[in-house]
C-alpha cells in the first residue's frame, strides 16, 4: 500500500509538472519565434501570458460571451497588443542595435504592466475550467480536466507551426527571413512584414498559454514576468532558437519544478530548475538541441 502511495505520489508530481512545463515550452515558442526573425529576446512575452488570461476572464466572466468566442476574440486582442508591440515600440528605433531592442521590450513589459494593473488591479482573477472541474483519478494521481487542454493545446501549436514553417510560403518567408534578411528582401520578400508577423504569433501563442493556464494557477496583473523568466530559461536550456528545444526545456524545467516541491520544498523548486539550467550550460553552453552557430541579424 505505502509503495503504491508512493508511486501515486509521483506520477502526480509527474503530470503536474508535464503540465506547467507545457505553458512554460509556449512562451519559450514565443521567445523563438521572435528571436528567430529578429535575434531580439521579447521580455514582454510573458505580459502577452498574463493578458491573455485577464481578457479572457473579462469577456468570458464579466461580460459573459460563451467560451466558443471568448477564447478567439481574446487571442486577437493579444494579438493586435503584439503587432503594436512591434510598431510602436520596435520598429520606430533608429540603427537599432540588439541590445537597445532587448530593452525597448523590458520598457514595454513594464508599460503593459502598469496598465493591467491599472485596469484589473491587483487581485488574482479565476476562470472556469473549459470542461469543468470534477477531477480524474489515474492510477491513483489526481488529474484535472484541465490539464488535457493545456497539452492538447501545446500539440496542436507544434503541429499548426510546423505546417506553417514547412509547407506555407509565408512561413518560408519568415524562415528566409531568419537565415539572411538582405537576400531575403533581394528576392522581394518585404522583412518588416515578416518580422511584424512573429510579433503577432508570439503574441497569439502567448495569449492560448495564459488562456488555458488561468483556470489552474489564477491570474493577475504581475504573473508575466515570472512566466517570461521561466520561458525564456526553458529557451536556454533547450537551446536558443530550436522549437524542439524549447518544447523540450520547457517540459525539463516543469517537472525538475514539480518533483522539486513535492520531494523537498515548495520553496526552493526555483533553484533546483535554475541548477539543472546551470549544470546543462556548464556541459553544453548551447543547450541541450540548440546549435553554437547562430545567425546574427542586425537590421530589419
């Protein structure tokens, strides 16, 4: 009996961190995205998670509209924050160098912020799980329902992603865009489109994250950057700039989490991701599938 226990105890700890590691592998997506079109690193990322959730909570929740169009009239307002993101934050930058871009983002998470808190205050906001909350119980772990959605959600984002890359002229473009820009906008593909666009797939990706997490850890106007935090760590051990990289840390950096507070402490599941990061780093500095090489894009 205590060793069934046991092993209950862990497949617990096992699908809740596959779970948290599945909103954590979307923002470091989103992270990749951008950084492969623009070599920036969006530290507003995690403020498009964290809108994603209080939208959701106002039109599904106060303002009542059935989930069937909340859920995509949210992931277009997030978007449309993004593309603006991108316009009005970005692009207006003079010779912009790296660097200066990288801090345009962290101004621009700040400012987003501010207004969410402005708008919704300070207080966490729940959601109702898509289908419910009568939870499952799987060989003696207990699952929400709403776990199934989060994943569900991260593989049809991997599969809608590799359609687009692989199979899309749009998505070669942008893929073009991220092996060389000049060539690229040689052969008449217009790069600030293109970087435009990754602004506003981050920004959708980043708004389902917040949208399916909400109902499990609630949410408020100060999540994001902590979710950035995560996401982008996810992006580092996985490997800058690959998507299986970044599905991959994300799922890693989850479970360490998870084990990390059941066997030990809930407070220091933090420093047992951040060690296992640093060890993988201190082995392989590009990450666990990323490449050492990476293109450097200096203009768009």
């Amino acid at each position: 009996m205590e060793e069934f226990t046991l092993t209950s105890q862990l497949f617990q700890y096992l699908i809740t961190g596959l779970t948290i590691g599945s909103i954590y592998a979307m923002v470091a997506i989103g992270f990749n995205i951008i950084y492969n079109v623009t070599e920036i690193i969006n530290f507003a990322q995690g403020e498009f998670v964290m809108l994603g959730g209080l939208i959701m909570v106002f039109l599904h929740v106060a303002a009542g509209l059935p989930l069937w169009l909340a859920f995509p009239l949210t992931v277009i307002l997030v978007t449309l924050v993004g593309m603006l993101l991108n316009r009005l934050a970005i692009r207006p930058i003079r010779q912009p160098s790296v660097l200066t871009l990288i801090i345009a983002t962290i101004a621009a998470s700040i400012i987003i912020k501010g207004i969410a808190m402005f708008i919704w205050g300070k207080d966490p906001f729940d959601l109702p799980a898509f289908s419910g909350r009568t939870p499952i119980n799987f060989f003696g772990a207990i699952i929400q329902p709403q776990y199934f959605w989060v994943g569900g959600f991260l593989v049809a984002i991997v599969i809608l992603l590799t359609f687009f890359f692989e199979k899309t002229i749009t998505g070669k473009a942008m893929s073009a865009c991220a092996d060389n820009p000049d060539a690229a906008s040689l052969v008449g593909i217009n790069v600030n489109h293109m970087v435009l666009l990754s602004f506003a797939l981050s920004a959708a990706i980043g708004a389902v994250a917040g949208i399916t997490v909400t109902p499990i850890s609630l949410m408020e106007y100060d999540r994001g950057a902590m979710l950035a935090i995560k996401g982008f760590g996810a992006v580092i051990l996985g490997g800058l700039g690959s998507f299986p990289g970044a599905i991959l840390g994300g799922l890693i950096m989850g479970t360490i989490e998870s084990f990390g507070a059941g066997l030990v402490h809930s407070g220091y599941k933090d420093a047992f991701a951040l060690i296992v990061l640093l060890a993988v780093l201190f082995f392989k500095p590009s990450g666990l599938l990323g490449s050492i090489e990476i293109t450097k894009i200096k203009k768009f």
